[in-house]
C-alpha cells in the first residue's frame, strides 16, 4: 500500500473542504473558514494548547483577554486555509487595501550576486509573502516544514509552486537547493518562528526556545543581510506586507546572537497582532512552564 489509510482519509477530507473553499468568492470562502476554524478551536485539547502558550508568553495577560485572542486565532486559521485556492487571486496595491487585495509598503531588496535572504513568521496569511514577492519581480524559493501527511503535502507544494518559484521542504536536500539558489542570485525566504528540536536556544517571550539557526549561519557565512517581510490580516481577506530595512550580522554576531535579533522582531510583530500568530505549534518544551530565561527583561 504506498499510503496508509489514514492518510488517504485525511487527505480525501481536506480536499473536500478546500472544494468548498474554491467554489466560493475569496470573501466568503475566508469568513467560512473563520467560522469552522472557531469552532474547531472550541476542542479542549486545542483550547488548552493556545491557552497553555499564551500563558507562558504573555502571563500579564488576564483570563479575559487571552480567551478573546484564543478565539481569534483559530479565526485567523481558518481563514488562511480557506484562501489558499485563492492565492493566485490576489492583487497588490499601494492604499488602504480592499478584499483580496494585499497593500505593500516598502520594496524587495535588490537583486545581487550573493543572493538575498527573507524571513518573516507565521502571522497573517503566510501564504502571500511568496506571492507578493513574485509579484514584484522578485520570486523566491519559500522553505517549509512539510505536513506529516505526503498527500497534503504534494497538493500544497502544486499550490505553492503556483505563485512562486519551487517551494523547498527543509531538510538535507533543502539546504543544498538553498546554496545553488543563492549562488545564482535568487533569493530564498524562511518563516523563522518555529520550534526545532535540535537547534540552538534562543531567548523568545523571555524564554529559551530551540530555535533553527540556518538563517543566521547562511547570512554569517557569506555576508548576506537578512531582510524581513511582515504580513498583517487588517480586515477578513485583506493584507498589508511590509518588507523591513535589513539586518546586517555585526562584527561580533555569531548564530545565537543573530537569531536572538530576529527573534526579538518576530516577538514585537506577535505582541502588536497577537490573535494572528501560530499559538496551536507547541514552541516551548514542556518544562518551559517552571522554567523562565531571566535574562531577558
């Protein structure tokens, strides 16, 4: 059997839904999947896990307000998945944007021989920073964490490819495919914000947080600034995605203090929009509960 049922069910089902989803206009596809995304965050077990987060990240935050910014969340979810056959619908726009529509403030570092390195988080609808910077005339190869579930990762990496330039799923043959892409000038962007278990730890909410360093060892290793592309939901299905001004390794930067950089960024775009960020990834160990970097102020 060359997948296990399981796989082909789950996969069946997703494909149901993001029928749906295609069948609507981008509008109402992105309020029905806030509505099914509220309600499938009602579940205990995926209550619990947001609740758990934002406790440990933001414990000045009172029962009240964490449970308004819970419910969001899986809003926000729903809603990214529900775009996602839509992407290819989006445009780019200078003002106040509308449905559908993506303002962008700032623009694409330029093209050089060293090649140009991205990052951003999983805020907002993540999906467009590849398409918009493609949009620009500065396509990127996007690198992701593939699903666990090969199907759904195959139709995701169809759709991906439809907006950008090959999506590259991390792992030993990424980062091969990420050096040949720099070295040809292209650029690569990275979404930075998640746990990896044999990174490096570096402060995030004030507290340690296994972190990836291949970002700041490709920018230390060729001296390569690191540009940020930040993606804000401003209302239902309608963006604003600023690219940032760099920021440049210094003299005496090594992995860990670059990333700490970045991670710092990363935290004040989450405390600014924090009902838009991925709460349900388990980014902290379990032991994160009793145990809190008391360097970080």
């Amino acid at each position: 059997m060359k997948h296990p049922i399981r796989h082909r069910l789950e996969y069946a089902l997703a494909r149901c839904f993001i029928a749906v989803f295609a069948a609507l206009p981008l509008a109402l596809a992105s309020n029905l999947g806030a509505a099914l995304g509220a309600m499938v965050g009602r579940l205990p077990p995926l209550a619990r896990r947001v609740e758990r987060n934002l406790a440990l990240a933001m414990p000045e935050l009172g029962a009240t307000e964490r449970a308004a910014i819970r419910a969001s969340v899986w809003r926000n979810l729903g809603r990214t998945i529900a775009e996602i056959p839509h992407l290819h619908d989006f445009t780019l726009t200078d003002g106040p944007p509308g449905q559908g529509q993506v303002q962008v403030l700032g623009a694409p570092a330029p093209e050089q021989d060293i090649g140009t390195l991205y990052f951003g988080a999983h805020i907002g609808n993540w999906e467009l920073m590849t398409l918009v910077a493609a949009k620009l005339g500065r396509p990127m190869h996007g690198v992701y964490r593939a699903p666990n579930n090969p199907l759904i990762d195959q139709w995701l990496r169809r759709q991906r490819a439809r907006v950008s330039l090959a999506p590259l799923p991390k792992g030993a043959s990424a980062a091969r495919a990420i050096l040949t892409a720099l070295n040809r000038g292209g650029a690569v962007g990275m979404l930075v914000d998640q746990k990896m278990n044999d990174g490096i730890p570096v402060p995030f909410f004030g507290r340690r947080a296994m972190t990836a360093p291949a970002l700041a060892q490709l920018a230390l290793r060729r001296g390569i600034d690191l540009v940020p592309m930040r993606c804000e939901r401003l209302n239902g299905a309608a963006f604003r995605i600023s690219f940032l001004a760099p920021l440049s390794p210094g003299p005496s930067d090594d992995a860990a203090a670059l990333m700490g950089r970045v991670n710092q960024m990363l935290e004040a775009w989450i405390r600014e929009r924090p009902e838009q960020w991925l709460w349900p990834h388990n980014r902290w160990p379990k032991e994160a509960d009793d145990t809190q970097d008391d360097t970080v102020s």
